[in-house]
C-alpha cells in the first residue's frame, strides 16, 4: 500500500446494487476495497500506461485496490451486482490508539499487506471479512453516537484479517499454480504437434491466459510458447537422428506449419540447420569403430 503512517480515515463507504454499470476510469489518492455480496462484475485495473489487466468478481471475493491506482467497475444488465465498498486512506496520529506502523510492528502479515506494492489485490472470503466492512459501515452511520476508537478498532482488525487471509491465498495458490503449470506441460507434451496458441493452453486448464502466463513463467523461468519450442526441436532432434522422415516433413509432425519457420527456430536451437544437424549425426555416428 501507499503512504501507511498514523491511522486509517475512512474516505467514503456505501452499500450498493450495480446493473448495466459502465464506470470510467478513475483514480483517487485513497486505498479502496470493493466487496461483491451478490452477483457477478468485472475490474478493469490500469496496472501500466499501456496495460489493462481485467478482474471478475462473484459472490464472496473482493478487491483492494492500492491508491492513485486507475481502475473502473463494469456491471452488465442481465446480471446486477451488490457490493460493500470502503476507501480509507492514513492521516497524522490523533489519540492514544496505536497507529498502523505501530501495529505492524507487531504483526510480520501486517507488514507485509502495508509493504506490498502490487496494484491490487484479489481475495476469496469466508464471511469474516465481510462481516468486519459490515460492522465498520454500520459504526460509521451512527453519525454524532459514532466511536473513533472503535472504528480505529475495526480498520485495524479488517486490516489484519485481510492480511492472515492474503498469506493463506498465497500459501494455497503456490501449491495451485503448480498443479496448473504441470497440466499445462502435459497438455503441451501430448499436443506439439498441432497448433497450438496461449489461449488454448488456457482453456485446457480453465484459467485467464495472462495469469496462466504469469504462473508458467514464475515457476519455470520460461514462457509457455518457450517451453513449446523446446519439446517441438527435441522431437526433430530424434527425427532427424532416428528416422529417415525427409526434412520437409518433420515441420509436420512437430506442428510447425511453414518449413522455413521450422528452419529458422532449429537453427536458433542447436546452431545448426535441420540438413547439417541430420548429416554431422550421422557422421558422428558412423564414426565410431564397430566392436569385434
């Protein structure tokens, strides 16, 4: 999160049912957490000039979104979506409660939610996150019977929880991601010979093609048409070694459909083109004297 010292000022927070909702992009200089109780809607984050990445939220899930970050909520009109939004940002220490930095210090999840600098956020609540915004929207409707103390008392444990809840994600998704980038290599050992782009990699595991993407890449070093292209040059590899499968072929059965594309990614491969690689082989192979 941006700027964390002193206490959490709640901003703005409302109840609301979106439908047919198209929001423009935004920004403000407040951390906002937008929690969907019924129905289905999208995020569309900015994460960078150029770069739109898109969210969608069901019943159960929230996102935070960190300051100055631009984002908008889209709502389609077939399917209305209630929300609980809550945006706070830090203001100067005022009375005797301990402020966010103070509290962190105590908490090593705490720290990490505050130090974090991703955009946003998206996590799946078991209903105490909710009931935490609940409580804190009802405390700050009470107006004039309000209590500053207990609504610093709220944000701190809502802070918390999201914290503990951001730490156990983290935990089960690794595990997740793994599962995933395996299936992925499966599906790419048992298809390289057709074609194949990102999208239906995706599919084949039920998930968006950009953060599959991410994943593969985190957890593998490579990106997934990388890792495509080494299975498809180490199937021409033992073709060309082991079969007698004419060269104008081997494209084919790797799933590369333009020989000249085929020569251009084997010589980037070994050094060597499809023709050499095959005759040094063999020379090679050859070359060796024959046990009596």
């Amino acid at each position: 999160m941006t700027e964390t010292n002193g206490h959490p000022h709640v901003m703005a927070y409302y109840f609301k049912q979106w439908q047919g909702f198209d929001m423009p992009f935004h920004r403000h200089d407040a951390t906002e957490i937008m929690y969907t109780i019924q129905g289905y809607c999208e995020v569309e984050i900015q994460t960078h000039p150029s770069h739109i990445e898109k969210v969608a939220l069901k019943k159960g899930e929230f996102i935070i979104i960190n300051a100055n970050v631009p984002h908008r909520l889209i709502v389609g009109a077939a399917n209305p979506c209630r929300m609980l939004n809550v945006e706070f940002r830090f203001a100067p220490n005022k009375g005797v409660f301990p402020s966010i930095q103070q509290l962190a210090a105590e908490d090593n999840l705490l720290i990490s939610l505050l130090e974090s600098e991703a955009p946003y956020l998206v996590l799946r609540d078991g209903d105490e996150v909710y009931h935490i915004m609940k409580s804190l929207v009802l405390e700050l409707d009470k107006a004039a019977a309000r209590s500053q103390l207990m609504v610093q008392l709220l944000i701190a444990q809502l802070l918390i929880r999201i914290a503990r809840l951001w730490r156990e994600t983290v935990n089960s998704g690794e595990a997740q991601s793994e599962r995933y980038v395996k299936i992925s290599m499966e599906y790419l050992h048992q298809n390289y010979d057709r074609d194949i782009q990102v999208k239906d990699i995706a599919a084949a595991v039920n998930l968006h093609p950009g953060y599959l993407q991410r994943i593969f890449k985190s957890l593998t070093g490579q990106t997934l048409m990388a890792y495509l292209t080494v299975i498809r040059m180490e199937k021409a590899k033992m073709l060309l070694l082991e079969t007698d499968v004419p060269i104008s072929g081997i494209c084919d059965y790797i799933g590369v459909g333009s020989r000249q594309y085929f020569h251009m990614l084997f010589k980037d491969y070994t050094g060597l083109t499809p023709t050499d690689f095959r005759k040094s082989m063999h020379a090679e192979k050859w070359s060796y004297p024959e046990r009596s």
